[in-house]
C-alpha cells in the first residue's frame, strides 16, 4: 500500500466519522446517511484494493479503473450539484413568498395605524 493510498483512507475515514457524528447529532436525515456511508465506504474499499476498480472498469467497458471512479465520480457531482440547484431555488422562492408576506403584514399595520390617527 502506497503513502498516498494511506493517506486517502484516513481522511477518507474521516469524513465516514464525521457522517456518522452528523447522522447523531440529528443533522442528517437516514436516507442521507447511507448515501454518504455508501460513498465514502465505496472510495475506502476501491482506494484499498485498486483491483475492485479495475474489475468495475472491465465491466463498464472502460480501459483503467481510475478511469471508471472518475467517470463515476463526476457523474455523482453532477447530481449532487443538481439537487444542491434545486433545494436552492426552493429556499429562493420560500424566501420570496415570506418577504411578500411580511411587505402585506406591514402594509396592513401601518395602514391601520394611519386610519387612527
């Protein structure tokens, strides 16, 4: 085993105990938990048997097996910025209905406080 396989384990070891100490703290939903567990447990087992990804490569049909986690790595970026976009534009437009709503709240207040006067 290389250094920098050594390397990646530990940190990659790292981020797998900082899920879980996520998933604990009741920061992170189940279903999010074993998507990160999985991903992390999957670059652990492939970063310490290079021959998984070698085996996944032959079966994807693609030449190297660093060339198969990095098609795959890429892909799985892709959707998380994807979802990453779409729970943004879900915060934007709830951020957007509460601000109209507190404009027509303070609208109604002071038109009230007006009407008394």
């Amino acid at each position: 085993m290389t250094i920098t396989q050594i390397f990646l384990i530990i940190f990659l070891l790292f981020a797998l105990s900082r899920v879980f100490l996520q998933y604990k703290a009741g920061n992170l939903s189940l279903l999010n938990f074993l998507f990160w567990s999985f991903l992390f447990a999957t670059a652990v087992y492939l970063t310490a048997i290079p021959s998984a990804a070698s085996s996944l490569a032959t079966f994807l049909g693609i030449g190297r097996g660093v060339d198969a986690v990095i098609y795959i790595s890429i892909a799985v970026l892709f959707y998380l910025v994807f979802r990453l976009y779409i729970y943004l534009e879900n915060v934007r437009q709830e951020i957007t209905e509460l601000i109209r709503k507190l404009a027509l709240d303070n609208q109604r207040k002071n038109g009230r406080k007006k009407s008394k006067n």
